[in-house]
C-alpha cells in the first residue's frame, strides 16, 4: 500500500513538473489576416495553451503564409497556420518557391507536420445584384476580381472559371487582382463586377461588401462540378470539393443575401490546410498543444459564425484532403493525441 501511494505521489510530482516546464517554454506563432480561420485557430491555441500550463505562445497575425510557412520549415518559428499546398509547393520547388534548390525545397517541405487540420476557406462567386449577373456564364465581358497579384488564389481562381464557363482570362474578361485587405474595397467602389474569391458563410470580407448592397452568392454548376476533369482539379493538392446543404449556407449568411444552387446543395472549392509545426518538436509538447485544442473544440467554433462550417474536430481524409500528393501528416503528439480522445485518423496520413 505505502509503496503504491509512493508511487502516486511521483507520478503526480512529475504530472505537476512537467506542467511547469511547458508553461515556461516560449514559443513563436504566425497567421494570416486577423478574423480569418487561421487566424482565430491560432489565437485559440495562444490563449488555450496558456491557461493549461503549456506554453507561452508570441502570435503575429497578418502575416504572409509563403513567407512564414518557409520560416517554419526553416526552424525560425514554433507554429503556422497554413494550407497544406504550400508545403507541396515547397517540395517541389514550385510557385513561390521555385527559386530554391531543388534537394533544398524537398527536406524543407518535408520538414512541416500538423497538430490538426481544419477549412481555411471556400471559393466561390459572388456580385451585386445591381450588377445584372446571374451565373457564371455571365463573367463574359465583366470585370472579375481573382485574388491577390501574388500566391495561388488568382491561378485557382481563373482555373475555375475556365473549368466552369470556358472562359479565358483577359481574352473573355478582364482580370483584377489585389492584396487581400483591398479586396472589400474593390467590390464596394464598383473596381470589379463579380469576386470569384475563397469566402466563409459569413467572413468578414464578405460582410464588409454585402453592407453597401443586396448581394448574391452562386454554387457552382452541378453538372459541370461533377465531371472527372474538375473532381480531378477539386483534389489535387490543396483542395478539397465542398458540398453542404443549401439550407446551411442560407442561413449562414442571412439577410442581404440570396444564395443560388440548382437544386438543394451548396458547392464549391474548399481550401484545406491546419495549425502546423516542424517535425523537430517535442513529441510531448505537440501532445499537450493538440490535447488543449480538442478540449476546447466547442469554444473555438464559437469564436465566430462561420468557424462551426470548417471542418474543425474532424480529421477525416476526405475532408481536409489528406493523403495521396498531400506530404503533410500528423506529428507523432498530435497523433497520441487525437486517438486518445478517441478518434481514428487515416494510417495513410501518419508519420
């Protein structure tokens, strides 16, 4: 008996020891625009992990994901929320990063794991209904906003418009791209007719846009959506095809909204991505950060309406795109983690 309280007594000193240790490691975090997915998911983990003793986490929003993904897998920061194409990008020695060398890119892109995985955003099409559009064939002749100069979401972008309607960038519409914070403005002062732009139901974009007028958002076409050459596009890496209730994206956006499918789902083309670290981490420390998020799943999807449509709390393969060209897997932690709170995770995407 004495040797068995003896032994709980250490076990609880090293329990108490251990708690200690994380809640003086000083970690360094990275995420893009405030109020987005990655963004909320990141302030989360600051605030979760501190009051569990875990860490100190030093968040910097409104970052660029090319450059502090990069930093990441160089070891220069601790955390990064980011899409899972940019490390694919980065082994390849593709997109932004194809003036590394290329043995160089492959170690780095290979060097990132996740914690867990989650929707950073949808794309789809929306306008003014002042604007006369009602569908994607109508982009003919308009002025489209595609995304940023720089990064995926222009090329993602024109691909789906090309894949949906035919038409061609500049030869059939006039293509704008601009930085993510101007994009509110672009659609508000008449700079572009129609936004074909990731989205959440609602973001902040979105609402800032749709307070200057009725709007409407479009699902993507049915048949066309269905078809091999665009589920092939749908799941390459980095993306995921994203059908809900129509129901769902109604009420999501409320009113000033009128949202458009064919028939009762909603479809478009979602941008998987998660809350990263390097493989170096600790095994135990990305245990306790992944164990404090699925604590708090509830809070975090109610850190904004449309945190509770992405994705968070699931790790299936289909929807967070996981596998196949996707290198990024589940850190060791993570994984202890998330089967000990009793989920199953695909073989195929652990280390």
């Amino acid at each position: 008996m004495l040797k068995t309280i003896t032994n709980a007594a250490v076990a609880a000193t090293f329990a108490l020891s251990a708690s200690a240790g994380f809640a003086q490691v000083n970690l360094t975090s990275n995420a893009a625009g405030a109020g987005t997915a990655g963004a909320l998911s990141a302030t989360s983990l600051v605030e979760n992990a501190s009051a569990a003793g875990i860490a100190n986490i030093q968040m910097k929003d409104g970052q660029t994901g090319t450059k502090y993904v990069m930093a990441l897998a160089e070891g220069k920061i601790d955390l990064a929320s980011g899409p899972f194409i940019l490390p694919f990008l980065m082994a390849k020695a593709a997109g932004p990063y194809s003036n590394l060398e290329k043995e160089k890119a492959k170690e780095l892109g290979n060097s990132i794991a996740m914690l867990y995985p989650y929707t950073f955003s949808i794309f789809t099409m929306y306008a003014y209904d002042a604007k006369g559009v009602s569908g994607w064939d109508d982009l003919k002749g308009m002025k489209v906003l595609n995304g940023p100069p720089r990064g995926t979401a222009a090329l993602n972008s024109r691909s789906l418009i090309q894949l949906f309607t035919g038409l061609k960038s500049e030869d059939d519409y006039d293509t704008v791209t601009v930085n993510w914070s101007q994009m509110p403005s672009a659609i508000i002062d008449g700079t572009v007719d129609a936004a074909v732009i990731p989205a959440m139901f609602p973001g902040p974009r979105v609402t800032q846009a749709s307070a200057a007028g009725a709007m409407t958002m479009y699902s993507m076409p049915k048949e066309k959506f269905e078809a091999p050459a665009t589920q092939k596009f749908l799941n390459k890496p980095g993306s995921t095809p994203f059908v809900v209730p129509l129901a769902q994206i109604k009420a999501a956006m409320g009113e000033g909204w009128t949202v458009l499918s064919e028939d009762d789902m909603f479809r478009g083309k979602a941008v998987p991505g998660g809350d990263l670290v390097n493989k170096s981490m600790d095994e135990e420390l990305a245990y306790q950060l992944t164990k404090t998020h699925i604590e708090n799943l509830d809070k975090i999807k109610a850190m904004a309406p449309f945190m509770a449509t992405l994705n968070f709390g699931d790790v299936s393969e289909k929807a967070n795109g996981l596998c196949g060209a996707n290198i990024v897997k589940f850190h060791p932690g993570a994984v202890r983690a998330w089967e000990e709170a009793g989920h199953m995770l695909p073989d195929c995407a652990k280390p």
